[in-house]
C-alpha cells in the first residue's frame, strides 16, 4: 500500500472536487465528480447504491481517483488503488461532505429511500504534483 504524505492530506482536505473512474462490465473507463474525504492513509467519497460507481466497484474494485486544484491546473493528487464499500457511518460522512463543499450541516439532496455508501481507496499509488 502506498502512503499519503502529510502534503498530499493537506491538498485533499481542501474543499476541490475530484474526478473518481471506475471500471464499466465492458472494462471501459467511466469517471465522474466526488467529494473526496481523507482519513490517515485512506482517501474516501460517498455515493448512493445503484449507482453506477456502486455497481461498478463491485464488479472491479480497482478505482482512480484524482483532485485538481480550481486555480492551478497543475497542483493535483492522483491516487489509485482498491476500493472497499460500506455503509457503515455513510450518512453522517455525506453529511460531514456536505459542510466542507457547501458549508451545511446536512446533505441537501438526500431521498428518503437512499442508503448511501462510503468508498473507500486504500492506495496502491499516489502521485502528486505541484504540492
């Protein structure tokens, strides 16, 4: 497993939107935009089950995750490595998401049928550049 060095927690502690790519049944690529959490030596987002990120990782649980600085193109953290789904303590990390990309206290887009579901990325390769 590789590790994030305290410089590259520090870039994805901040409020940038990352692109995560998944693996299609067809093994095409399929990427979209997360909010991205950090824990140690984990790198995390949250999506609801169905959805194709969901469905996806379950098939092949290898994921790419990359976060761009807004102002500068070239500050970035890659990351790459194998992900673990749970639901365990999803609903409050949507929630804890959803105060550092808005700054409120609760997901606003929440449906009352969702289960929402963490991600989790244990690194197996984090490149970074400009940091």
């Amino acid at each position: 497993m590789a590790a994030l060095d305290e410089k590259a927690r520090d870039f994805l502690e901040k409020p940038f939107a990352g692109a995560a790519t998944t693996l299609r049944p067809d093994g095409s690529p399929h990427s979209t935009v997360v909010w991205v959490d950090v824990d140690t030596d984990v790198v995390m987002f949250n999506t609801a089950v169905g959805r194709a990120k969901e469905r996806h990782l379950r098939q092949d649980p290898r994921v790419s995750l990359i976060v761009v600085d807004p102002e500068d193109a070239y500050r970035w953290v890659s990351v790459s490595g194998t992900a673990e789904l749970t639901t365990d303590g999803a609903d409050g990390q949507i929630d804890k998401l959803a105060k550092k990309y808005l700054g409120q206290d609760e997901y606003p887009w929440r449906k009352p049928e969702e289960e929402r579901i963490t991600v989790v990325i244990r690194p197996e390769r984090v490149e970074t550049t400009g940091l």
